[in-house]
C-alpha cells in the first residue's frame, strides 16, 4: 500500500504529460515548419526558376556540387537550366541564407550590362572584395567603380602603354619564355620522343614571366630546374612510348613559393561559405602564409628602394619616347615607381612610392596573370588536338616571320609583336572560347533593374554566362521590346555563331575573306568576353596577349607538338579557381 500514494501521485502525470507531449509536438512541428519556411530560399517574384530547387533548404547548391564532381566544373550546370527552363534569365539558390542569384543567358544583354549599365545600375561584384581584400586590400580589381578605383588604375595606366608593352615588358617576356624553352629543350631530349605533363612548367613559366615584367628580375625558378636536369644522365628504364615520362623536380626559389602559396590559398575562400573570414584568418593565422606574406612584402619594398635611388634624380623620362623608355625602364615597377615621383614633383606633394597601394598593386599583377597560364595550357591542348591548325599556325609564322626563318634566328619579341598574325588571333579567340577560360561574368546591381523585362532588386548578384546558349547551345528567344533601349540599338553588332558545329574548336569562325581573298580576324564574328567588358573589363588585356603571344608563337617555332595517347588527351576541366585541365600533357619534336 506504500506504494499507492506514490502510485496515485503518478495518476494524473501521464494524463499531463499526453496533453503537454502533444501540445509540444504542436509547438515543435509548427515552429519548425516555420524556421523551414524561413530559411528556404526566397525567390525574387516574376523571376524564372526550378520549383522544386525553391523547397530545398540547399536551393540548388547540392545539384551544383553533384554536377561538380561528375563534370569537373559548375557552370555547366547553369547553361544546362537555362535550356531546361528555356529562359535568358532566371534566377538559382546556392547559399542557405543568402539572396538568389540571377542568372543571364543572352550574350547581348550581358554585353549592355557590363559596358553600357555600368555603373549606376550594376557594379563590381561584392564577392571579389570577399575573396581579395585580405590578401590585397589595395588591388582596384575589387574595388567599387568611383574616384578610389580611378586612382588606382590611372597609377598602372603607363604599363599598359604601347611603348612599355614593346620596349619594356615584351622582351621580358621573350626572355623569360626562353628560360622554359630551354627546359623543354632538355626535357624533349631525355624523354625521347614519350608525352610528359606541362602543367607545372607552364604554371611556373607564366607566374615567371610575368614577376619578372613586373619586378625586373628572375626569381630563377625556371633556370633551377633546368640546372638539374641537365645535370642528369641519359634516363635508363624510360616507360612505354605512349606513357608518360616523371621528371624531377627542383626546390623553387623562396620569393617564387610565397607568391605561388599566396596565390593558391585564395581556392579555399572560394570554396568557403564565409570567405572574407576563411582568408583573413589564412593570411594572418596559418604560419606558413604569414611567413610568406612577410616575405613577399619584404622583397618588394627592397626593390622599390632600389628604384627610388634609380629614380630620384632623373628628371628625363619621356614617357612616350621610345628610346627614353628603354633606357631607363626595366619593369612595370619602375615605370610606377618613375611616374610617382614625378607626379608627387609636379604637384608639390611627398611622393608615397612604398605606399600599401603601389605595393598591393603590383603584387596583384601576379594574380591576374594566372588566367595567361590558363590560356597557354589550353591553347597547347587544342593545337595537339587539331594538327591541321598547328600545321596552319606554324605555317602562317613562317610566312609572317620570314627573316627569321631564312636567318635561322628566334623571332625577337618586337617582331612577334608587330607581325600580322590574323590566323593566329583566330586560334587565341576560339582558345579562349573553347577552354572557357572565363565561363561567367559577375556584377552586383546597385539599385532595383529591369533586366529583359523582369524586375530584379538592389544588392543581386548577376552571373552572366559565357558557356550557353549563343555560345554552346542555340540562343534562347527574347523579345525585342523586352530588351533595355540601349541593347535594342546594338542588335547588329555582335556576330552569331552557325548552330551547325558551336561546340567545335574552329579558329576559322573568327576569320573574314574580303575581295581580293585577304583574311583578316573578326573580333565581332561572335559573342566575346572572356575579358569582360565596360570600364571594368580587364585592365592587363593587352598586356596578356603580348604574353601568350610571345609564350605560343616561341613554342610553336621552337617545337611541334605530336599527338599524344587519348588518356593524355583529356579535356576534363579539374575543379577550382578557374576553368583549367585535369591534365595537360604534350610529346614534343624539337624544329
Ligand atoms: C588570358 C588572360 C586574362 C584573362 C582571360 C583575364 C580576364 C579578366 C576578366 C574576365 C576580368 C573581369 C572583367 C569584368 O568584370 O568585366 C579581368 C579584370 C582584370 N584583369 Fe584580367 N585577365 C587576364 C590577364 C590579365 C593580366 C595579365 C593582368 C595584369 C597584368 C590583368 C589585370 C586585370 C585587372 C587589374 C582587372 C580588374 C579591372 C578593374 O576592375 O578595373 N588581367 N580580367
């Protein structure tokens, strides 16, 4: 009996705790329902897009990740809804709490945003701030179009300049490009005639060149390695003919290290859900990047001072004056650092040439650069593939390049450059194109737009397609009058591309014949922009085409590039920071 009061106490208990289970399942199932509701994505109405995506806490960020890991790429996956929902513009899910993001498949209307609507309705996108402003706070790359900006690039405008580019930073480049063939030289030799993987070299060619026009001298990265391969003998147990050969590889110079290992961290702010955070705490948590950072600032500050006392007392530079110019110029430093002396004289202020800026500045050079490399690696890729257009290629160098045909000499880089190559444009066009080196541009809109007649507010980011419809895939239909007035009036502008064959490498698209059969190259035979476009398209174009120029026609004279087994071959793009090959293998004949 004890136990009945206790057990009488218990009574009522089970009947309390049915109504507050059940009041409490109520309360959790509604407030959950709730919270679900809160966090699914929230689509921007009138906006096209998958409905089933919308009722997904994950939008469409787990397809894209799936189609990812299969393709190797993600933007394939944004041209592939573009056809399903047969829409130019519609809009995807891919953070869990984030805004949607619009997307546009109508090359015309990309082109009207990016140079015509810049920038009171659209702008640079804020994400490049996330993903650069810990690394280079001072690179104008992420920087809001305004007085800042202009600034910014007006201080870099002179290395852009025809005379820098011939005078100065092209026989850089020659000379650094040399530095790689000769390494392939060696190369070629040892591996006798079996394919061996170029991705490195070009990787460390690229950032080579590219530090050297910058700074005005080698890290020595490419001669390192070429030292210990010449040092070695003649390879014993080389593999099967049609396998690849492995080579060794040399410790690279400090300064080259930091630079790449600077560079290569800024892959996890993109994969990061918080990237402005993930980089700040890489760069100045992770010893090995702070070391690095030190490192790179320390040897760029030295080399300012060095140009300071080279330049503070000469008051000559004439600035369009060719000769001047390479006399006194050895980089785009000194051409920097030259100019804000002389401003600083004129305008009566202390000159700020060890300023963060310069300094942030001509270190981003080194990160823009990398999309050279990219280009070369595919360039190389299509011309193996397609031996009738390496054949064309080299043939139209010989024919440009007679002089040095005849002398046995290397064309030197101020005949590379001024040599008319319209076949060659062609190649580099529809490389750009085919490796889909840039497969979206991006803006953030600034206030509420319209966009092909559908309402899409302030702080959206816009990813315009370079990889679909127009490009790839048929266009999709737009209404003229739903166009803006201004794309309205470019109709004509812009070539299209035959649907028969889009998806083919064929530089001949890029070709125009006139009456007497001269070719020339049609920059307008199709959509383009793998530079961008408007004010903020891309400030080095003109200095990355006297690169891979120099670069590919220096490998195309100096070898030919046999093709190589179909597993080498491979297209495949590898996941990360730009669109680049899994693999990049060439067999090489030296000429
Ligand atoms: C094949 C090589 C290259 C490609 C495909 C490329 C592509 C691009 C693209 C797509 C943009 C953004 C354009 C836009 O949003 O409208 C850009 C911007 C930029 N690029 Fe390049 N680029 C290349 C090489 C270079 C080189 C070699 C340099 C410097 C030496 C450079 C410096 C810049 C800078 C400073 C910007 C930012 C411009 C601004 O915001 O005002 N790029 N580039």
């Amino acid at each position: 009996m004890a136990a009945l009061p206790a057990f009488g106490g218990l009574l009522p208990f089970p009947t309390l705790s049915f109504q507050f289970l059940g009041l409490l399942t109520a309360i959790l199932f509604v407030g959950g329902y709730l919270v679900r509701r809160a966090l699914l994505p929230k689509p921007i109405p009138g906006v096209p897009y998958r409905k089933a995506n919308a009722e997904k806490l994950l939008g469409n960020g787990l397809e894209m990740l799936a189609w990812k890991k299969e393709h190797g790429e993600m933007f394939g996956y944004l041209a592939k809804m573009a056809v399903e929902l047969n829409a130019p513009i519609f809009q995807i899910f891919v953070h869990p709490f984030g805004k949607p993001w619009v997307v546009i498949a109508d090359n015309r209307e990309s082109n009207d945003i990016m140079a015509r609507r810049t920038s009171r309705d659209f702008d640079r996108s804020r994400f490049l701030g996330d993903l650069l402003s810990s690394l280079s706070p001072e690179f104008h790359f992420h920087m809001p179009t305004g007085e800042r900006w202009k600034s910014h690039r007006k201080l870099l405008a002179d290395t852009m300049s025809p005379a820098f580019l011939s005078e100065v930073a092209g026989p850089q480049m020659w000379k650094s490009t040399m530095k790689a063939i000769e390494l392939w030289q060696v190369k070629e030799r040892l591996a006798e005639g079996r394919p061996f993987s170029i991705t490195e070299d070009l990787r460390k060619a690229a950032y080579e060149i590219i530090w050297t026009a910058t700074f005005g001298f080698e890290t020595g990265a490419m001669k390192v390695q070429s030292d210990l391969l010449s040092s070695l003998p003649k390879f014993e147990n080389l593999p099967h003919i049609d396998q690849a050969v492995d080579f060794p590889a040399a410790t690279d110079p400090p300064i080259f290290k930091a630079g790449l290992a600077l560079n290569d961290a800024l892959q996890g702010g993109i994969q990061s859900l918080v990237p402005r955070l993930h980089l700040f705490l890489a760069y100045n948590a992770v010893p090995s990047l702070r070391a690095a950072r030190s490192l790179k600032n320390r040897v760029i500050e030295g080399e300012i001072k060095k140009a300071i006392e080279k330049f503070s007392t000469k008051t000559d530079v004439k600035w369009e004056d060719q000769n001047n110019l390479r006399r006194y110029m050895k980089s785009a430093m000194d051409m920097v650092i030259a100019r804000e002396l002389q401003s600083a004289r004129k305008e009566g202020r202390a000159p700020e040439p060890l300023s963060r800026i310069i300094q942030d500045e001509l270190f981003s050079f080194m990160l823009a650069g990398n999309e050279v490399y990219t280009l070369v690696v595919w360039t190389l890729k299509f011309l193996t593939a397609h031996q009738d257009v390496q054949a064309r290629l080299r043939q139209e160098l010989h024919d440009q390049l007679k002089q040095a045909l005849e002398t046995g000499a290397t064309p030197t880089a101020s005949e590379i450059g001024a040599a008319k190559l319209p076949y060659f444009d062609a190649v580099m066009e529809e490389s750009l194109r085919c490796g889909e080196i840039t497969q979206t541009n991006i803006r953030t809109t600034q206030r509420d737009v319209i966009i092909l007649g559908h309402h899409v507010p302030k702080d959206t980011e816009v990813l315009m397609l370079n990889n679909g419809p127009g490009v790839f895939l048929p266009p999709l239909h737009v209404d003229e009058g739903l166009r803006s007035e201004t794309s309205r009036g470019a109709v004509d502008k812009i070539g299209e591309w035959d649907l028969k064959g889009m998806r083919d490498f064929d530089p001949s698209r890029w070709l125009v014949e006139d009456d007497q059969e001269q070719i020339s190259f049609n920059p307008s035979a199709g959509p383009r922009h793998s530079f961008g476009a408007g004010p903020r398209g891309c400030f080095g174009r003109k200095w990355a085409m006297l690169e891979v120029r120099i670069m590919v026609v220096l490998i195309i004279w100096k070898f030919r590039l046999e093709e190589i087994p179909e597993p080498l071959g491979s297209f495949k793009p590898k996941p990360g920071l730009a669109h680049r090959p899994e693999m990049a293998f060439v067999r090489l004949t030296a000429l």
